[in-house]
C-alpha cells in the first residue's frame, strides 16, 4: 500500500484509509481475504519443512523397526521412513504391492487376486470383505516387519472378520455373493500367512475355511461363473481345494460338471486346471479300497484306479508337449560350484538356472511338475499293494523312471532363483522387483519335492532352506510350518 511504503500509520479503514484520504493520494487499498488465505508459500514452507527435517534427523534417535523398514527381505517394497500414514494403510498398501497387483503381474495383464481391488473399493469399512482385507494385511506386514505386537492387532481384526463372515452365510442372497465367496479365500490366505506355531490348529482352521469355499462353490451353482470376476474367483476357490482335498484325501467331483460353464480366457490353464482336478479324486478313490470288503472286488477297482492314475499322468505328458513356444524356459547360466556353507545358505542348487516369460508361466510349470510327481508316487504305492497279488501282465506299465522323477525335481529347484527374483547371480544382491506371490506360489511345489525319495540329502536340505527362507523373507509362516511337519527323508539318502 502507498501508506506502507511512508512512515505514517494506516489505519485500515474503509474504502480508502484516512491518512490516504487527507494527502489526496490514491489508496491501493487491502489484500483480498482469499489472497492471504490461497497466497503461495510453497518455497517458505519446504524450507522450513527442509530444515526442521534435519534438526529432526541429526538430533532423534533410530526409529524402531516398527517405524523404519529399510528393505522387507525380498518384499520389494519401500515402506517411509517416517510413517505418516495410519498403519492400516500402509498394511494394505503392502499386500496390494506384492499380492494383487505385483510388479511382475504387469508384464502379463494378470494377478493373483486382481478381482479385490474392485471390490473392496465398494466395501464399507465394517463390511466383513473389508475387516478380512485388513486382517491379512496387517498380519502379513507384522511379518515383514517382524513386529508381533501387529498380529495381536491382525488376530483381532480376523475375528470381526469371522463374526461377520458368519453373519452374511446365515443370509441367504448374501451368502452367494462375489464378496463372501472373496472374504472366505482371503481368510484362508489369512491362515497360511500367519499360521500359527501349532501347525494342527494351522490346518485345522485352514481345512474349515475351504469347507467353506466348497459349501459357497455348491450354492452359488453354475450361474455364476459368467462374468470374469466370477470366473476369477472360480478359479482361486479350484487351486484351493485341490490341494486341500488332494491332502485329505477328499473328492472334488462336484467341480467337475461346474468347469463347463466356465469361460475359457486361457485354454493352456484351463486344461491344465482340469487335469490337476482329477488328484484328489484318484486319491480318494485309492484310500477308500480299505473300506471294500470283497477282496476280489477290491483288486479290481485297484486295477481300474492304477489305469486311470496313468493315463492321467500320459495328459499330463501331452499337456507339456502342447504349450505355446513362449512357455519355453530359458536356462540363464549352469551353477558348479558348491558352497563350503550348508545346502540350506545357497541361493542356487547346483545345475541350471532358468528364467520364464513370467511368473504365472512358471508356476504352470511347477504346478505341472508336482502333479507328475504325485502320480508317480501313487502309481508306485498301488503297484506296491498288488505286486504279488496281481500277475505282472495284468498291470499297465506304471511309474516314472528314476531319472525323469530326478528331472522334474531339478527343473523345480532351477525354477526357484526366478520366482524368488535373483535368476542370476547379479540379481542376487540387487532389487528385482519380485514380491511375496513368488514365494506363496513356491509353497506346493518345494514340499512335494522335498518329500521325494529319490532326492538327495543336499538337495532336500536346499529345498527346506528356500521354505525358510521365504517364511523369514517374505512373511509366509505357512513355509516355516512345512519345515518342521516335512520328513528330512529315508537314511540311505545320497550324498
């Protein structure tokens, strides 16, 4: 103002101050309310900002764990320095980052859960899609950032879960709902990421929750597998139950009539899909021979199931024969050395090193390799029970040679180093970008190979090495648990 540039008092008044008025001069007048309140002080405050972060940093002592995570083990997340953000967000902001929407997912249009972003983003906080949402996450960032006192939060957060999850199955429309099918695979997942130390209750709670997938599948009936959120979920609810039952020995044929109104988006999966469907059905079928009170009967339905076991395992053959060339692994580089330290310190076993067009590729293959690996081992089990019973001419030619039983095995531990993110020994140290799906995705396969026989002791103790480390790196208590219920194998293993 022209009274703010002499050394007379402005005494603000209005339209024009008094002492403008009196000198005949032209008041410039005040500053408009909304320019004090919108004016730009952009460059003050960052350097004020600037300099009280200094003062902070130089003069504060190290923030606890819980507040500083400098890198989450093979996580592949930043998490600030200073978290700003309530702890609910930055859990879920976590399991978003290596679950639902992963780096690697970008590369081939898909993820892991891609359906849950949409639909939480309609959820209500107190919804029990929601509270299951907040539950996993918070539990899964209490292990990344190992601070117990998170899953105390976790644990509270799953039983709302629960509580609601029950009161939406007593509704009958709501009980067939996308989101209730959803919060039940993620309170599943919730189990297998903070599985408990006793790994009985573990399963126990995991086996009542895909009881429950199966009871939703069962009633929401074929109708709704027509949209691709549906189809989604489908499909999460199958790889569920097929290693549940597969491992209880339970039958899955109401899925079967299900699949054909699935919508085929990728015809390789889908068959691949429908071929591993047929494991716990033959297992069931196996085990249920000790109920067949006719021996003569009983001999003919092994028989019968050891013909389909391998015919199932021959599909499968034709299966890996049939994929698209871009399927094709690549082997990077061939490990010789081996560490003076134990097996279960190496980031490679020895021998090749291969590398996928991405992630969901490899774990096709894996999911290949271990279904194989399971009818061998059924194949051998049901041979054994009627060698000596069974004329040899009367038995189809069953089990896998040795060396393609050792084959498999290996083409597992050569998968590993990609999923995990350090394919080569450059990327060892270095961030990949790969996230904890790669490990959840591992879960299946390293036990199965780490309980096959044929598998030396070196390479068994790799095997449970890489469980470890994927429960200590990447915040999977489900990989600890596999450790210690796995047999470490026969006596005779080779060195």
């Amino acid at each position: 103002m022209m009274v703010g540039r002499s050394t007379r008092q402005c005494d603000r008044a209005r339209p024009t101050c008094t002492p403008c008025r009196k000198s005949r001069r032209t008041c410039l007048g005040y500053r408009d309310q909304g320019d004090v309140i919108f004016r730009d002080e952009t460059h003050a405050t960052r350097t004020k900002a600037e300099r009280a972060t200094s003062s902070l940093v130089a003069s504060s002592p190290r923030p606890s764990p819980a507040v500083e995570v400098a890198r989450s083990g093979d996580c592949g997340l930043w998490i600030s320095r200073y978290l700003p953000q309530p702890v609910e967000l930055q859990a879920t902001s976590l399991f978003v980052y290596n679950y639902v929407q992963p780096p690697q997912a970008l590369q081939s249009n898909s993820s892991h859960v891609h359906c849950l972003v949409g639909l939480v983003a309609r959820e209500a906080p107190d919804s029990h899609l929601s509270r299951a949402m907040l539950a996993i996450s918070i539990a899964f960032m209490s292990n990344v950032v190992r601070q117990p006192s998170l899953m105390v939060r976790a644990n509270t957060e799953y039983g709302r879960a629960l509580a609601l999850t029950n009161t939406a199955l007593a509704h009958p429309i709501e009980a067939t709902t996308d989101r209730t099918l959803l919060t039940v695979l993620l309170l599943t997942m919730f189990v297998v990421i903070a599985s408990p130390n006793d790994t009985v209750a573990g399963h126990k709670a995991e086996d009542s929750h895909i009881d429950g997938v199966a009871a939703l599948i069962k009633l929401r009936g074929k109708a709704r597998l027509r949209t691709p959120v549906e189809a989604k979920l489908f499909d999460m609810a199958r790889g569920n139950l097929v290693m549940s039952y597969l491992s209880r020995g339970k039958a899955i044929d109401f899925l079967t009539d299900m699949m054909d109104e699935l919508p085929v988006d990728d015809a390789v999966n889908d068959q691949l899909g429908r071929l591993t469907m047929e494991l716990p059905n033959l297992r069931a079928a196996a085990e249920g021979l000790v109920k067949v009170p006719n021996p003569l009967v009983r001999l003919t339905k092994a028989v019968q199931i050891l013909g389909d076991v391998v015919a199932l395992d021959q599909r499968l053959v034709r299966w890996s024969q049939s994929v698209p060339a871009a399927w094709a692994r690549q082997t990077v580089q061939h490990v010789v050395d081996r560490p003076a330290t134990p097996p279960e310190t190496w980031a490679f076993y020895p021998g090749d090193v291969d590398v996928y067009q991405d992630l969901w590729v490899a774990d096709s293959w894996n999911t290949y390799r271990w279904a194989r690996l399971v009818t061998g081992r059924m194949m051998v089990r049901i041979v054994a029970r009627l060698r000596g019973i069974v004329p040899a001419f009367c038995l189809p030619a069953v089990g896998s040679p040795l060396e393609v039983v050792l084959e498999l095995v290996n083409e597992i531990c050569a998968s590993v180093p990609f999923i995990l993110g350090y394919a080569t020994r450059a990327m060892e140290k270095e961030d990949s970008g790969v996230n904890a799906l790669g490990g959840y995705f591992l879960l299946t396969p390293l036990a199965v190979a780490c309980s096959v026989d044929e598998v030396s002791e070196a390479q068994r103790r790799w095997l449970r090495g890489r469980l470890t480390h994927i429960s200590r790196q990447m915040g999977i208590n489900r990989a600890a648990a596999l450790v210690e219920v796995l047999p470490p194998g026969p006596e005779n293993l080779r060195p």
